[in-house]
C-alpha cells in the first residue's frame, strides 16, 4: 500500500495538535532559607543535597525538584552565627520559604526563629521544622529531601493560588470595563 500525500498530511496534522495539547512545564528558581542555632547540623542539612559553597559566613546549595508541570531549582542560603547582621538580612531577602533546623523539638526556639522569619519575610512565607537528633543517616536524608518537597510544592501551590486570583481580577476588571462600554453606547443610541 503506498502512502499518499494526502495521508502525510492528516498524519502531520494529527501530530501537530497532539504537540499543541502538550503545556511545556513552567521554570522556576526559588531561594529557601535555612535557620538554626547550630552551625554543624546547618551545614549537614545542606550537604544532603550537594557539595555546600560557601561565601562570606553565607553557604549556599542547590537542588531540584519536578512536578507534572514545573521544573524548579532551589537554591539554599544558611548564614552562619558569625555573619554580620547586613548578611544574616541578605540571606532572608527574597526567600520563598524557610526551613528551621533544630537538633531536638523545641518550641521556644522554634517561636524565637518564626518571630524572626516573620520580622523578616512576613507571615505567609512556607516554613518548615526539621528536627535531625544525634545524626543524619539515610532515613533522615530522605525525610529532609521529602520536607524540602513538601515546601516546593507549597511555594508551588501558593504561585497557583496567586496566578488565579490574578487573572480573576483581571476578569473582573474587563467585565466592568465592558459593561461600562456597553452603558456609554446604549446612552449614546438613546440620544
């Protein structure tokens, strides 16, 4: 059976709109902020993740994350207790989300911490806890990577519900606007 032009064509086509019907995943680069009273245990939460570079008392990492229909590269900034307070604030600048490493539960310096994110970044800002105990083995690993996750898809979460209030009250605001436009041409017909 030979194959027609006609039949190339239908095919191209169908696979035209099947390339259309594809949504190319969205790029993201979120800047996480990594607190703690200890530098050690802040340090090793970050090298669960990749070699940790450090600038200036500011070490800083990266990791990624994908979903269905994002690609995100986090990128870590941890201050260390030494770091001028200008550095401590350069680290907090623009974060989408903080995580607090402690070595026990402690809920007075988690408030201590969260009264500090607050001060910093406001309060709708994902946070959150890791509690690492005496060491960090692969089960901790994995539960720091599953946390780091959960904050992604929150700060993913949080764009989504952002995005559609956005284009809700641009909606809206084209509704009135036609509305309005209808208002002047039926007054304008009435003369």
């Amino acid at each position: 059976m030979a194959i027609t032009s006609d039949d190339y064509n239908v095919a191209w086509g169908f696979e035209r709109m099947e390339q259309s019907r594809i949504k190319s995943k969205s790029n993201y680069l979120f800047k996480i902020t990594v607190v703690g009273p200890d530098d050690s245990l802040l340090e090793d939460v970050l090298s669960t993740f990749d070699p940790v570079v450090k600038v200036d008392g500011i070490r800083i990492v990266s990791a990624d994350h994908s979903t269905d229909d994002s690609n995100v590269r986090a990128v870590f900034m941890s201050p260390k207790h030494a770091v001028l307070d200008i550095l401590l604030s350069l680290t907090f600048k623009g974060a989408s989300a903080v995580m607090i490493v402690l070595k026990d539960p402690d809920p007075e310096l988690e408030t201590i911490y969260r009264n500090e994110i607050r001060e910093n970044l406001g309060t709708k800002v994902p946070t959150q806890v890791v509690t690492i105990g005496s060491t960090i083995d692969d089960f901790k690993r994995a539960e720091i990577h599953h946390i780091f996750d959960g904050l992604i898809e929150e700060i993913l979460s949080k764009k989504e519900k952002e995005r559609q209030a956005k284009t809700k009250k641009a909606k809206e605001k084209q509704k009135s606007k036609t509305k309005a436009e209808s208002k002047k041409k039926s007054a304008k017909k009435k003369k």
